[in-house]
C-alpha cells in the first residue's frame, strides 16, 4: 500500500480548528444578554418545540437506518455483493449528518432572543450576534465532515484486503463513498420533513392570520406564530445543516474517488491526487474562519450595505483560496498542477457567479423582484404569473455557468488532450470541491437568514416597538436573500457533484467486474483487461449511448423521477398546511377573546399538527430517491443507470434552481411592499403578495432544496447497488 505521510494530519486538524472556533463563536453568543422575561419566554417555546420535533423525527430516522443497515449487512456478509465496511459507514454517516443538525439548532434557537436584543441597541450588534450564531452551522458542518473523511480514510487505508496498492486506493475511496449515502438520506429526510413541518406552520400563519383575520405578521395572537418560528429552525437551519454537510463530503469523496481512478496508472501521483480534495477543503476552513471576523456593519445600513457586509468576507476567504490552492497541488507533485489549479479556481468562479445570479434574481433592491411587486397590483393572479415567469427565466445564468464550468475545469484538468477523459473528470470533481471550500462561511451566511427572522419574531412578539422591528426587518429580508444564494451554491454544487459520481459508478462497476472473476472486457474484435479499461471501453462494453433504448428511456425516468419527488413534496406541505389553516381557523373562532388578545391561543395544539404532518409525509418522497435506482438497474442494467442519473441532474438541477429563485422572489416582493411600495401593508397588493409568498413557500423552502440531495442521493444509492445490479438485471 502506497504510505499516507504526516499530510493526512492536515484535514484533521483543520476539522479540529473548525469545531474550536465554532464552539468559541457559540459561548460568545451565549454570553450575549438575552432580553426580557418575555423574550427569554417566546424563545423556550421555540427551543422546546424544535427540539420537540428533532427527538421525534430521530426516532423515525433511526428505525430507517437500523432497518437499511440490516439489509446492508446481508448484502455485505451474507451475500458478500458489498464491502464489509459498508453498515458502519452508512451509520456513521447518518449520526454525523444529523448531529451538524442538532449543534445548528442549539444555537439557532439560543441565538434569535439574543439577536433581537442586541438589534434593540443596534443593527451592527445585531448582525454580528446572527451571522457569528449561523457561523457556528457553518464550523460544524465543515468541521464534523472533514474530520470523519480524515479519520475514516486512515483506518480503510490501513486495512489489509490483498489488492495491489492503486487497486487498494481506488476500493478505499469507492467503499467511503458509502459513508456519503447516510449522510445523503439523513439529510433528504431532514430537508422534506423540515420543509413540510415549516411550510405548513407558515402557510396556516398567513393565510389565516395576516390574510383573513388581518393580523401583522409574528402576532401573538396567531396559534400558529409559535410552530412557524419552529419551522424556520426545523427546515432552514436542521435540514439545511444536514443538507450542506451530505454536500459537503459527497463532493470531497468524489474528487478523491476520481483522483484514485484517474491516476491509477500513475502511482507516484495517486495519493496525491486522493489527498488533494481534502487539503483543499482544510485550506478552505482557515481561509473562512479569516473571513468570519471581516463582517460587519454601521448603524442605519441599508441593503446594499448589509449584502456588501457579508460580501466582503465571503469574496476575501474566496480571493485567498484562489492563490493559496495553487501552493497546495505544487506542493503535492502532482503533474498539470497548473491545470488542476484552474479547474479548482473554475469552481470558486461558477459558485460566485450562481451566487450573484441568485442575488439579483430575488433581492428586493433588484428589478425582477420589484417587478413582481408591481405586478401585485394586478393581484395575486398577475404576481404569480410573473413570478413563475421571473424563475424560468432566472435558470439561464445558472445552467449556463455550470456549463462553462464542467467544460472549462474539464479543458483544464485533461490539459486539453481528448483522451484523458479520467483526468478532465477529476478536474470537475475538484471544481465542485473548489465551489464548496468556502463553506464555512457560505454556510454562515445561509444559516444566518432563520435566526434573523426569529429575532424579527420575537421582537414582535415582545412588543420591542417599531425602532427594532425595522432593524429586525432589515436582517430578516437579507436573509431571505442569502438563504437563496446558498441554495444558489448548494445546487450549482450538485451538479458538479453529481457528474463527478457519475464517473465514480463506473468506476464502482469496474471493482464489481474484477471481483467477479471478469478480468478482460469484449469489445467486439478486441479485448481489454477490466483493470486498465478506460471510461469509453465500459461506455462501449454496456452500451452506453442515445440509441440503447434502455439509456433513453431511463433518461426520461429521471426527468420523471425529478418532478414526481416535487410533485410529492409540494403536494405533502398542501395537505399538512390544510391541517394548519383548519386549526387556526378553529382556534380563531372557538377561544374567546383571542383576536382582542384576551385569550390565550394554544400553541401547542399547532406545533404538535405540523410535527406530525412532517412524519407522516416525509417518508413517501424519500423512499422514492432510494426505489427509483435500484428498479432502474434491476430492470435496465448499467446503461439504465446512467441514463436515470443523466435525466435526472439535468432536469433536476434546472427545475430546483426554478422553484429556489421564484420562491425567493416572490417572499422578497412580500417584504418589499411591506416597506411601504405599492400601498405597504393591508393593502390589496400585499395580500396578493402574501398569496404569492405561500405558493412559494414550498418552492423555495421543501421541493427546491430537497432536488439537490435527490440527484445525489439517486447517484450514491446506485453506486452502492452496483453489485446488485451486475447480478441480479433483467435486461
């Protein structure tokens, strides 16, 4: 086995760094004054009710998992079709997964009554209390990752299984993939149950509170105030977590799986090339924590000064892992590291330039957005209409940078020759890590929007008086537009992600073919050992091109698949806010007193709906990411396969970057009218907004989001069953 050397500590201690400062940021946060009585009040009831929902979504997912690694240890013992490591790892990755998730709500829900104290002495105070609070999501996802591809690479590598040394990295690197799948599903489960559980608490506050009964947003008064506050940490800060760190490792294992494949016949560089994903990843996390300490702002800040705030150290932790990234593949020997420079610098281009699409397409000091807002006049039909016209059209940019990136990291890492297809493939695959290296404070950014719109919240509900609540406004509404551009990195991520473990399948299916005694493939007059076959040998072995009927017809299997999980997710956040509304209505119309705030709404009764909502619903679209793959293989084989993952990225990234931007457009207009355009609040145009607001709700917030972990988690589920599907296939 090639040895690892002193440069495996890196990423470790990087991880430790990360989790040191996300614990310094979260015990400087708690030392933060907490408010009044009242305050302190609302923020238990939140607390209690998102941990509520976290211990009984825990309990559902733990019967999931035991249930999936007992089939996975049949599968790896009994019938030896998997790595014998493959329950542990899919364990580990679900606990890990989960346990970000967990850390981000602690903090969150300590963070909001602090956040709303400290915007009642100014906005600077404010700002800080959130984003350093969101910062913490953002250490600990990174910290936690990287920590466990370290570790977790150190105890495969040092485990003997007779394979020659390149063989031995690239089963290494495949079998952690593994690790990937249980933080993929345990975040697709905490998005969709998240997303349904927030979406329907909001849905039942506004279409009830602010549009029937005429109540401002976040009055005590609403039933259902308390359950949506929950929401925001359950889905935006829990589920995001979980869905970032699944992000986060998928991307890491990838490149390294690629790196092992791609120079397998090179072994001076293959370790090198395994190793630098992760090197890149530990430069990544003490670049962001520099960039951390560079946000903050003056009183009386306006938007552009609070979006250039956050900018700064985003583009600061950006600027200087573009250089030093260059010192990192030169260090590790690795030929073209010039090239493999450019593709990792391609990804950090094409994460900006989503980023910056997504920002102009749902800030409200944007035009697409204050032309919905105008389009409100007309009500609520026309704001729709142009809402879900401004989400088309916002793709273009998007689609279009992925594009270039694919192609240019792909140009850059194959150093242009056509036929080092495995190289221009790990270039991809280190773009995408280069887009996700910044996370920590990417993450930050995106974690800081919920806590900022419970302070909004709580400072409502505590009376703070309008001073505050037009600090808390300001935050609020700049987190809805950082939450969409991380959305904006998140999904851009995926596809890049995902393309990189399309590559890894077959590289997953080569390991199969060997163990299965097929050590020569049979390319019609020719004949290739199975070990040194490239990429179009097994594209030409298994019949992987647009006439294969099995390729095409799967394609659009996966396309299908992409709007059957929307269609699910949308229709599960309609039926559980149905609920909601019912509720509120009854409350409203049952408690005496309730509206003239002499009777006391029962919070509880909401919290305990939308719980049960989100359980109950979750299930179906999940089970749907894990079946559709492996039917697909047992049906149509590997070409099945590939063409499902093809039509499913494609359409999948497409349609989550439609439903994020809309959705965030359409709650950006919302907030634009209630500063005062187009009659402010109460007016005609801001209750058509409000509609606008709901529809996408569950857009932007539970079917976008959760699209991302879908074409993941459909590429990681059938790199696991490719042993079942070489054995067991129809056709």
């Amino acid at each position: 086995m090639t040895e690892i050397g002193p440069v495996i500590l890196l990423p470790p201690a990087a991880a430790l760094l990360a989790l040191f400062m996300a614990a310094f940021f979260a015990r400087q946060m708690l030392r933060a004054a907490e408010g009044t009585e009242r305050m302190i009040e609302i923020a238990r009831h939140v607390r209690s009710g998102a941990m509520a929902y976290l211990r009984q979504q825990y309990r559902v997912m733990l019967l999931v998992f035991v249930v999936l690694a007992g089939v996975f240890a049949l599968m790896a013992f009994v019938w030896e079709l998997q790595t014998r490591w493959m329950p542990l790892l899919f364990l580990c990755g679900g606990f890990f997964s989960a346990l970000a998730g967990y850390f981000g709500m602690r903090t969150a829900t300590a963070a909001s009554s602090r956040t709303a104290q400290a915007a009642s002495e100014s906005l600077g105070a404010g700002l800080q209390i959130a984003f350093r609070s969101g910062a913490v999501m953002g250490l600990v996802v990174v910290g936690l990752g990287l920590l466990n591809i370290g570790v977790w690479f150190a105890v495969l590598h040092s485990a003997h299984d007779g394979l020659p040394p390149g063989a031995h990295l690239v089963f290494v690197t495949t079998a952690l993939l593994t690790f990937s799948m249980g933080a993929s599903l345990q975040a697709l489960f905490a998005r969709v149950g998240g997303g349904i559980y927030t979406k329907a608490a909001d849905v039942g506050a506004d279409l009830v509170g602010k549009v029937e009964a005429g109540i401002p947003e976040d009055d005590p008064r609403n039933p259902a105030v308390i359950a949506d506050n929950v929401g925001d940490n359950v889905g935006d800060v829990a589920g995001m977590g979980a869905d970032l760190y699944e992000s986060y490792v998928g991307c890491i294992l990838a490149a390294s799986a690629l790196g092992a494949s791609a120079y397998l016949r090179e072994p001076a560089h293959q370790m090198a090339a395994v190793l630098a994903p992760m090197l890149v990843a530990a430069l990544g996390i003490v670049l962001s924590i520099g960039g951390i300490f560079m946000v903050r702002t003056k009183e009386g800040a306006s938007q552009k000064d609070l979006l250039k705030s956050l900018s700064r150290g985003i583009n600061f932790s950006s600027i200087l892992i573009f250089s030093g990234t260059l010192g990192v593949l030169w260090c590790l020997g690795l030929p073209n590291a010039v090239g493999l420079w450019l593709a990792v610098a391609t990804g950090l281009g094409t994460g900006l330039v989503i980023g910056r699409a997504t920002e102009y397409s749902t800030s409200s000091a944007s035009r697409p957005t204050r032309e919905i807002a105008h389009h409100a006049q007309g009500g609520a039909a026309t704001l729709l209409i142009a809402g879900i016209a401004s989400g088309m059209m916002s793709t273009v940019v998007p689609v279009l940078a992925v594009g270039a990136g694919i192609f240019l990291s792909f140009l850059f890492a194959s150093g242009g020759d056509p036929s080092q297809v495995a190289h221009g493939l790990y270039g991809i695959a280190l773009a995408a890590v280069g887009m996700l290296s910044t996370l920590g404070i990417t993450l930050a950014t995106d974690a800081y929007g919920p806590i900022a719109d419970n302070a909004g919240g709580n400072a409502e509900m505590s009376g703070l008086g309008p001073a505050v609540r037009a600090r808390t406004d300001a935050l609020d509404s700049l987190g809805n537009t950082t939450a969409a551009t991380g959305k904006g990195f998140a999904i851009g991520s995926a596809a890049l992600t995902a393309l990189a473990l399309l590559a890894s399948y077959i590289e997953v299916v080569r390991v199969e073919l060997i163990k299965r005694g097929i050590t020569v493939l049979e390319l019609g007059h020719d004949e290739v050992p199975t070990a040194a076959a490239g990429l179009e040998d097994f594209m030409d072995y298994f019949h992987i091109h647009l006439l294969n009927p099995s390729v095409l017809v799967c394609i659009f299997l996966g396309a299908m698949t992409a709007f059957l999980f929307c269609g699910l997710t949308i229709q599960a956040v309609g039926r559980a806010a149905g609920a909601m509304v019912d509720e509120v209505r009854r409350q409203f119309r049952e408690i005496p007193g309730i509206l003239e705030g002499r009777g006391q709404p029962d919070y509880a009764r909401c919290v305990a709906i939308s719980t049960a909502g989100a359980q109950k619903e979750m299930v179906v679209p999940s089970l749907v990411a894990i079946l559709v793959p492996v039917v697909a293989g047992l049906l149509f084989g590997v070409a099945g396969v590939i063409g499902l993952l093809v039509g499913a990225l494609a359409t999948g990234f497409t349609l989550a970057v439609f439903l994020a931007n809309s959705g965030g457009a359409w709650d950006n207009a919302k907030k634009y009218i209630e500063e005062g355009h187009h009659g402010g609040k109460g007016s005609s145009a801001h209750k058509a907004s409000v509609i606008g607001d709901t529809v996408g709700d569950p857009f932007k917030d539970t079917s976008g989001p959760s699209l991302n972990i879908l074409i993941k988690l459909m590429s990681i589920v059938a790199i696991v069953m490719a042993g079942v599907t070489l054995a067991f296939r129809l056709f």
